[in-house]
C-alpha cells in the first residue's frame, strides 16, 4: 500500500473530506488557539500561570466542536447547550431543579 499510495490517495481524499478530522491538542495554549477560550471561561490565567496541565478533557472538547459546528454558535454558547443536554440526561431541569415529580422544596 505504501508503494501504490500516489494511486489511490487521490480518491480516498475525495471520500472523507478534510473537515472529517480536527485535531485537538493537550494544552491550555493549543485550547486557546483551537477557540476553546472566552471573556466567560478565560484560560489565559493557566498559560499565565505556567499550568503544566494537559489542557481541557478531550472528549469535552470533542462535544463542544461538534455542537459548535452544527448549532453555528459560540464556544460559550455550545458550553451551556452542552450542560443542560447532560443536566437534562441526569434528571435536572435548566434552572438545576430536580425533575423527579417525587422531589419536595423547602422554602
């Protein structure tokens, strides 16, 4: 395959165009370039810092791109899309009330 590459890679490109992969790097800095930063959620304060972290959770950052891509919204936007989809898959109201018609309030 390595040998014949110049024949075949041409039309395999064809088939998975090249917004299939975005690569996502394990760094505040690489997170920051990528746009996973905002006045909101500001990751400049760990490059500052000299946060010798690996950046953000890949498989966060993956979900985040996605509904950015899709929704044609911002990063903060997608964060809180995102939230209230996994606030909503465990039982949670937007506004982080319990949705169990069994929950009692104390005022």
């Amino acid at each position: 395959l390595y040998f014949t590459r110049a024949s075949w890679l041409p039309r395999f490109g064809r088939v998975l165009p090249a917004t299939t992969y975005q690569k996502l790097n394990p760094s505040f800095g690489n997170d920051i370039e990528a746009g996973f930063s905002s006045e909101a959620f500001d990751l400049n304060a760990n490059v500052a810092a000299g946060d010798s972290r690996g950046g953000l959770d890949l498989q966060g950052k993956k979900e985040v791109l996605k509904i950015m891509k899709q929704e044609s919204c911002s990063f903060d936007e997608a964060r809180r899309i995102l939230m209230e989809k996994r606030l909503a898959m465990n039982g949670i109201a937007p506004d982080g009330r319990p949705l169990d018609p069994r929950a009692v309030f104390f005022s």
